[in-house]
C-alpha cells in the first residue's frame, strides 16, 4: 500500500506538472493567433499595393504607346513638312514626356518589386509562425494525451489501494471454511482457541 501510495503521489505531481505546462502552451497559442492574424492582413494589404502598382504600371505603358505612336505620326508628318517648327516642338515635348513616363515607369517597376520582396519575407514569417502554432498544438495535444494517461493510471492505483485496504479489512486472505467459522456466532469464543492450536 505504501508503494502504490507513494506511486499515486508520483503520477499526481506529474499531472499537476503537465496541467501547468498546457495552461502555458495555451496561453503561447493565443499569442500566436493574433500574430498570425496580424500578419496575414499585413500580407493582405502587401498584395492590395502589388496590384495597386501594376494596374499603374499598365495605364502608364498605355499612355506611352499612346506618345509613341504620336511621335510617329508626327515624323512622319514631318519628313512632308520640312520646316514646320510646331511639329517639332510637338515631337520634342512628346519625347520629353515620354522620358518622364518611363522614368516613373522605373520607379513604379522598383515599387513593385520591393513590394513582392516585402511579401515574399511576411510570407516566409507567417509560414514559420503557422509551424510553430502546429508544434505547438501538437506538443499541447501531446500533453493532454499524458495527462489521460496519468488519469487512468491514478484510477487504477486508487482502485488497487481500495482493494487491498478491503481485502486486509475483511480477511480476504482467509480460506472460506476458516472464514464461516470464524462469523458464526456459536462459536464466538472458539476462535482463540482455535488460534492457539494453529500457533
């Protein structure tokens, strides 16, 4: 009984240890959640300005065709017309605004590509923190599943403890024939008697 009991105090302990650390592991899984759900809408808003970007990126390669086929047209305009200055202040304004277009065109194209960078480093973050929130869970499922284990362990040596206090209790250990002499009440005072023939 004393093994069992010292055995039972074991297995409580270990449960009150392992109670603990899933009511740590919960509280780390919360924290997680809500970095988790930061970051995916910091992901979110990334790929709202990746797009953002190459709708941009489009209207202004638009436009520039647009010039390009202007400044054409107006070359063309021109080898006809030798010395018509206002085509040709028309062209160098076009090609002015050309240059500035694709000059915003560079940077728009260097936005977008910082942009993607930014994205493909959150997601590579929120990839890490979902597999550390998976870890978790399962070292938090893991935990629970010890925690059952230690349960029933702890059932069944209360259970045994119970049954041999019972079994000490009520002389179980005597064979039956000793033990219907020993209850009958005619031969209450035989009992030592007897107890003094067997010793």
């Amino acid at each position: 009984i004393e093994n069992l009991s010292f055995e039972l105090k074991e297995k409580q302990d270990e449960l009150n240890k392992l109670n603990d650390e899933i009511v740590e592991l919960s509280s780390n899984n919360s924290g997680y959640d809500v970095t988790l759900i930061k970051n995916k809408e910091k992901l979110r808003q990334l790929e709202d300005n990746i797009n953002s970007n190459n709708n941009n990126l489009l209207e202004i390669t638009k436009e520039i065709e647009k010039y390009d086929a202007d400044i054409r047209v107006l070359k063309e305009r021109k080898k006809y017309i030798s010395n018509n200055t206002d085509n040709e202040n028309k062209i160098l304004s076009l090609e002015e605004e050309k240059l500035k277009i694709n000059h915003d065109i560079n940077n728009i194209k260097n936005l977008k590509e910082l942009e993607e960078k930014k994205y493909q480093e959150k997601k590579i973050v929120l990839d890490d923190k979902e597999k550390e929130l998976d870890a978790y869970n399962n070292n938090k499922f893991n935990k629970e599943n010890k925690v059952n284990d230690y349960n029933r362990e702890i059932t069944n040596l209360k259970y045994q403890i119970d049954t041999l206090e019972n079994s000490i209790n009520n002389n179980n250990s005597l064979p039956n024939s000793v033990k219907n002499i020993i209850n009958n009440h005619r031969f209450n005072y035989v009992h030592g008697t007897i107890g003094n023939l067997v010793n």
